[in-house]
C-alpha cells in the first residue's frame, strides 16, 4: 500500500494499534461503572493543562497529565461524597476544567488560543516517535494490570458492596483507575484530540456488549472492534483528505448503527420463525 511507504503513516499505524488496545480496553470498564462521561470530562479538563503549560511556558504534556490526574482524584471524591447523584460531580467537574482553561488561555493574552485548538482536535498523523514510545509503555502497563487484577477489577466493576465484603480496598481501587484512566486520556490527548477521545473509548465498548455473551469476550471484541475502526478511519481519512480523529469517530458510528441494524433484523427473524413453529 502506498500509504505505508509514509513514514508519518506508518507512526499513526502503530499509534492506532496501541490506541485500539488501551481505549476500548479502559472504556468497557467506564461503561459497565456507568461512568462514560468520565472521559469526556477528564478530556474537557485536559485542556486546562494545556492552557497553563502555554502560560508556565512549559510543556502542555506535563501539565495536562498533572491536571488530569488530579481531576481524576477529585472525580472519585466527589464520587463518593454525591453517590446517588454521581452525575454533580461530573457536571462541577467539567464545568471548572473548562472555566480554568478559558481563564489561563486570557492570561495568555490570547496567545495560546490556536495551540489549544490544536488540542481540541488533535492529529494522528503528526504523532511524534516520543509520544509513540509513551503510548507502548502505557500499552504494555495496561494489558499487564488487566492480566494480573482482572477478577477484582470484574467484582469490583459489578458490584463495589461484594467487593468490600471480599475485603478489597475499594476506594483505593476505584482512585487508582481513574488516575489511569487520566493518564491515557492526557497521552492521547495530543493524538486523538479533547473533543473526540471519549467517543474513541466508549463507542467501541458499547459495540462489543452488543455482540459479546461473557466479560471476556466484550473485552476481546472492544479491542477487536476499536483496532478495525482506527485503521479504517486512517485509510479514509488519507484517501478522502479528512481529520483522522472525525473520520475515526465516525467509522465506530457506522459500525455501531450497521450491529445495531443486524442485531435487529436477527431477533426479528428469529421471532418470526419461532411463531411459524408454534403454528
């Protein structure tokens, strides 16, 4: 393929490998904990750690992992001080990131505006060899942590009363997920862009529990599925001349609406030829 005779290309094919392990992989976690706009709004806060990295004059990476990693502790206090209203602290969350980076951004003078909206969008195809190796190590450190707290993580996911009696350190469980959760999203960030990442994490989560019967296999199909619909996004977004991340975001939404239609179409079948037996 001509495209991979692209160096930049062919970086954005490994970004997209590591990236179709570590979203869905974090996102099936978020959806089944009811926490999919965790992603949104740890990505909405991001952008208060890029605006004050432009102000400190430091780099925007740093500081977005150290906001974002402090909003995800924030997140779980919050969590546990509103839990039947778990949906404030995401709303006072955001709400403040958001506020933050429009403030640090006036300090700036305004002079950080476009470098913030190159946040927004982000680039997978100007993925430095940096930010490649960061998105491996991250990769790595997350498939191994599944392999090794699979079944607390499974527990504590369903059912947090179970996994206290079982004795483990809930909270700190809980905290320690969010935090990493954080910095996935501050590592993507550059790459995948503010707007769209939490679509990147949660959409191929939400495919897979269409198709998957076990645990197990939504976490396989989720990496499956989110592998599939970054690479095609790629190749679209080459051919057609398209933002990467859009085109990304709107494969996984075509997938979704084409399992959905077939998903559909089978219980239907299904139904009809049960009826004909019956007669």
């Amino acid at each position: 393929m001509a495209l991979l005779s692209l160096e930049f290309m062919r970086r954005a094919f490994l970004a997209a490998l590591f990236i179709a392990g570590i979203a869905p992989m974090l996102g099936v976690f978020l959806v089944l904990r009811r926490q999919s706009l965790m992603a949104d709004t740890l990505s909405h806060v991001s952008l208060a750690g890029v605006a004050l990295g432009f102000v400190l004059n430091i780099n925007p990476n740093l500081t977005t992992m150290m906001i974002v990693v402090l909003a995800a502790i924030i997140l779980e206090y919050l969590r546990t001080i509103y839990r039947t209203y778990s949906e404030i602290s995401i709303a006072i969350l955001m709400a403040g990131g958001l506020a933050l980076a429009l403030v640090l951004m006036n300090l700036n003078g305004g002079n950080s505006s476009l470098s913030v909206q190159s946040y927004l969008f982000g680039s997978i195809v100007t993925i430095t060899t940096e930010q490649l190796y960061f998105l491996g190590i991250l990769f790595g450190i997350i498939v191994l942590l599944f392999f090794f707290f699979r079944r607390p993580m499974y527990v504590l996911t369903f059912d947090e009363d179970t996994a206290e009696v079982d004795g483990l350190p809930v909270r700190l469980m809980s905290m320690c997920f969010n935090i990493l959760t954080g910095i996935a999203i501050a590592v993507m960030i550059p790459i995948a862009g503010a707007l769209l990442i939490s679509a990147i994490m949660v959409l191929p989560a939400a495919i897979s529990m269409r198709l998957g019967k076990s645990f197990t296999a939504v976490i396989a199909m989720s990496v499956v599925v989110g592998l599939v619909g970054m690479t095609s996004g790629l190749v679209g977004s080459f051919y057609l001349s398209t933002p990467p991340g859009a085109m990304i975001t709107l494969v996984f939404i075509a997938i979704f609406l084409l399992v959905q239609l077939t998903r559909t179409f089978v219980i239907q079948w299904q139904r009809k030829k049960r009826q004909r037996k019956s007669f």
